[in-house]
C-alpha cells in the first residue's frame, strides 16, 4: 500500500475560537464540498463532534454512489481534530485539521495521508483520478472558505 500526503494552507483574518467553530459543525462541510461530489450527510442532527463521533455521508465520485464513514479520533479544540475513514473509497484516509493563531488571524492547515485502492494499477489510478480530484476538491474548498468568512465578516 502506497500512502500519500496532501497538504494545504488557508490563513484567514479570524480569531482561531471562531474558525474552528466554523469547522467544528460537521453541517458546514456541505457549504466547502464541491456540489459535483452530490455530498450528504447522513448522520442525524443534531451532530455533536468530539473523539469517538461518527458520521456517515454519501457522494458521488464520477458518477458512481458513494458510501463513506469516518470517525473522529482527535478533537483538541481550539487547536486540532483529526477524522479517519472506517468505510470508504480510500485504503487509508486520515485527515489533520489544524488551527494556529497567526499575524492576527487563523492559519488552517490541512494534512491527509491517503491510501489509493487497485493494486498494480494504483500509480495510474492515482494520476487519472484521485489525485487530480483531491487537488480540485481542495482548491474549490480553500475558495468557499474564504468566500464563507469574507460574508460573515462583512454581515458584521
């Protein structure tokens, strides 16, 4: 099994308490998700996250229906949580949001060491799809984000 590690950096000019509120309500994640995914929660609300919550979505990936679950392993708030994949596309999802006061701001950081299926094929798999899509699905991310908190600040 290959792993592979995607990082990304977003600073945003908000205190750290309330970006990780933000993030914090798993109901946000339909707000930062590609509408392409077809991305739904399917856990119930009301979703109180902590380490040992578990929440169950579906997607779409191409086309094909996806069921994903993940659990969360790490909630260290304001700073860190971690979210791992127990069923799912991936051979190994394991997702680090990381939160860091920072110039008067919040510097998320995002660490995903993932695992791609297909045996023999996985390198070409990698470099058709799944690398590709994470690089789409975490720009477009990085974008409703900012979009997200560039509202917020000017309703305030």
């Amino acid at each position: 099994m290959r792993e592979r590690t995607l990082e990304t950096e977003l600073w945003l000019p908000h205190p750290v308490d309330a970006v990780f509120a933000f993030f914090g309500d798993a109901h946000n994640l339909d707000r930062i998700t590609p509408p392409w995914l077809h991305f739904r929660i399917r856990t119930p609300a009301p979703l109180a996250l902590r380490a040992g919550s578990f929440i169950d979505y579906t997607l779409r990936l191409h086309g094909v229906p996806v069921r994903w679950r993940t659990e969360i392993t790490a909630w260290e708030p304001p700073r860190r949580f971690v979210d791992e994949q127990r069923a799912g596309p991936y051979r190994l999802w394991v997702h680090e949001h990381t939160f860091t006061p920072q110039g008067g701001g919040t510097l998320v950081c995002d660490r995903v060491r993932y695992a791609v299926p297909g045996g023999p094929l996985e390198p070409l798999l990698h470099w058709l799809l799944v690398g590709r899509d994470l690089r789409a699905i975490f720009a477009y991310r990085r974008q409703a984000i900012r979009a997200t908190f560039a509202a917020h600040a000017g309703a305030g």
